[in-house]
C-alpha cells in the first residue's frame, strides 16, 4: 500500500502543474487514484506481492498524463478515460491473472487469435503514416497489434515449457529434431513475422523478433538459433526496405537527418532540436516547445519530456522502466517452474525492448519505429495492454505468506 500511496503522491504533485482546465473535472482524477488504490487492496491476502511493481506504473501513466495535457487537453481528457478503463480491467481481470498458469492450456489459441487480429487489420485496418495498424469502431479507435504482442509471449512461454529441454538437446545440424520441435514456433512466430512485414509495420516486428529471441535464447541457451532468427529477420527486412517507401524513408532520415530538414528528415531533427534545447536541466514544465515536434504526444514523448525535464529527467524516466524490467525478472527468478519463468521474462521483455526501440528511435541510436513508449505516450490500446502486462507481471511474482511463528 506505501508505495502506492507514494506513486499517487508524485503523481498528483506532477498533474499540479497541469495547464488549468486540461484535465477537467479534478473528481476524475480523484476517481483514478480509488481505482489505483482498489487495485492494490483487491490483491489475495495470503501472498506477498512486490506493490513497487503497480506503483511504478502508476506513476509513469501520471507523468504521461502530465506531458500529455501540456501539449493537447483535448488528448490528455481523452487519456484519463483509457486510463481509468486499464485500471478497471486490471482489477477485474485479477482473479484470472492469479490462475496465470491455466494459460499454457490454450497455447495454439494464442497463435490463432493473434492471426485472426492480424487478418482483422489486413481487412478492415487503416493505414496511418505508410503502416495499417488501426482498426475503427465508431468513435473508438483499437491496434490490435498491442493484444498480439501479449498473445505471442503466452504462446511461446506454454509452447517452450514443454519443448525447451529437447530443443536445448538437438544438434544444430540435426534438421529432423529442430524441425519437430522448432516447426510449430517457428510456424507461429514466423506468420506473425509475414504479416507484421506485409501490413508494413517493421517496429513491432523488430519488437516481436527481440521477445522471440530472448525467451528462446533463456529456454534452450542456443545461440545457432539467436543467430539464424536474426539473418532471417534481417532478409525480412531487407526486402521491405527495397519494396516499402516509408521503410526506406525512415533509414534514409535516421542514416542523415539533414539531406531533407523539411521533408523526411523534419521530424527526426526536430526531436534532436528538443532534446538539445533542454540541455543537462531542461527548459522547465511548460517553457519548452514540443509541439514542433510532428506527434510528439505519440512517437515523441520521450523528446517532449526531455526538453523540458533535461537529459537528467529523461534519465530518471528509463531508470524506473530499468526498475520494473529488473523487478519482472527477480520475479522470473524466483518461480518454481518453467513456464512461470519464461511467461516473466517475456513479458519483461516486451516492456524493455519496446522503450528501447522507440528511446533510440528518439536519440538517433536506431532507424525510428512507430512504437510508443508505454504508460507515457498518448494511446489506448497501449495503456490498457501495458497495464495488463503489469497486472499478470504482479500475480506472477506472488509470494507464499511468511510462516506462521510457533
């Protein structure tokens, strides 16, 4: 309950400064933290649970919030009501989520219903900046793509549990054993793969190559393997960078920036200009000029944060996303069993690969990707499937009570 308690603390400090009336009736605000607090409360009490792991979350939705309503009122108003509607998903689902290992049971499920959302897409998607990633219903807009990403980790962590010590066993150079065992995998992880480079959207392939890898590599300890899924994934995308223009635009404007500042290259330098203009400190809350930058609600939050909170802000705020990753792996540490473990360290991973791509897609390390930075960036689909992350991350990490004193 402390840490909570302390997260809500920040939380509301930061919403604070929030331009007056950007996020509306402050009852909606007081009405998030009960649902935070709902959250911890319903928590079985005969286990230990690490609360950090919740409050962090808490937290970084409160400084996305923040960052959100200086730059659109409109879009952080919207964002208090996704985040109201993850808080009571998490709480509603966290009966099931303490049952996590009945999940193995439906593993070709989880292929299934990714293919089918990947089909949905295909279909009925809408293409926004070169990519078909949404899927409209009304007023209501959803990317499936967050829902898949949490599929795969569920099918690869039931699939691996049961195949990883005879995968581990195999010659490289056995076809016949790798095939048997690595076919239904490869067939599960390559379809999503296809159809992510089809529907041109190369961030979360990057993203769903890097969760593949981790948890084969922590399940078999095969590095042959880490390396042929990697050549595969770089002929992959290689192809779509001589097929796809928006591919080849985004590695042209990452590889010089500066051949087009008003073309494909405005956005990136823009970025770059704000993480320069806040410097060590930054310029302040409300005295930077993100919104020269083109989504910076989205794709740019990081740069929006920094310039106003300074390389050092910018710091803090991978620090805590390095605290719930390390804290999700001492909780893979710490199972008993193996599905447990790598179901942790998938979901781990997904968390820490995704701010790694879209953080170095921002500084210039890598090519720039469509995906969000979680709990943070503006979005939906993002906020509910990362909360979800976190609540099956807190179920999984549950503890046996302290034994009783004689």
């Amino acid at each position: 309950m402390l840490p909570m308690l302390g997260a809500l603390a920040i939380g509301a400090l930061a919403l604070s400064f929030a331009p007056r009336d950007s996020l509306g009736n402050p009852l909606a605000l007081a009405g998030l933290a009960g649902l935070a607090l709902l959250w911890i409360l319903r928590a079985p009490r005969d286990a230990r649970r690490d609360a950090i792991l919740p409050a962090l979350a808490v937290m970084l939705a409160a400084f996305g919030l923040m960052m959100i309503a200086r730059l659109s009122g409109e879009l952080a108003r919207k964002q208090e009501i996704w985040l109201a509607v993850s808080l009571g998903l998490a709480i509603v689902l966290g009966p099931a989520f303490d049952r996590f290992r009945r999940l193995s049971a439906y593993k070709y499920v989880w292929v299934l219903g990714s293919i089918v959302l990947f089909a949905l897409v295909a279909v009925f998607g809408q293409e926004v900046n070169g990519a078909k990633l949404w899927i409209r219903v009304g007023p209501i807009q959803f990317e499936p793509i967050e829902v898949i990403k949490l599929f795969i980790v569920f099918f690869m962590a039931a699939y691996l549990a049961e195949t990883a010590d005879v995968i581990a066993s195999a010659k490289p150079f056995s076809l016949r054993a790798n095939a048997k065992y690595l076919g239904p995998l490869l067939i599960g992880w390559g379809a999503s793969m296809a159809i992510l480079v089809f529907e041109r959207d190369i961030g979360m392939a990057v993203l769903l190559l890097a969760i593949f890898v981790a948890m084969l590599y922590v399940a078999t300890r095969r590095a042959d393997l880490i390396a042929a899924a990697a050549a595969v994934f770089a002929l992959a995308g290689w192809w779509a960078l001589g097929h796809y223009a928006y591919v080849a635009a985004r590695v042209a404007a990452w590889q010089n920036p500066f051949a087009d500042p008003l073309g494909r290259g405005y956005q990136a330098l823009q970025g770059l200009f704000s993480l320069a203009a806040g410097g060590l400190f930054g310029a302040g809350y409300g005295l930077g000029h993100p919104a020269l930058i083109p989504a910076a609600e989205t794709d740019f939050i990081y740069a929006s944060w920094a310039e106003e909170f300074g390389a050092l802000g910018g710091a803090i705020l991978i620090a805590i996303f390095g605290l719930i990753v390390w804290r999700a792996l001492l909780a893979a540490q710490s199972q008993p069993d193996i599905y447990a473990k790598l179901l942790a360290t998938g979901l781990a991973a997904t968390l820490g690969f995704q701010v790694f791509i879209i953080v170095g897609g921002v500084i210039g390390l890598v090519p720039l990707t469509g995906v969000t930075l979680p709990f943070v960036s503006y979005g939906g689909s993002s906020l509910v499937a990362n909360f979800l992350l976190i609540a099956l991350l807190w179920a999984i990490g549950s503890e046996p009570p302290f034994p009783a004193r004689k």
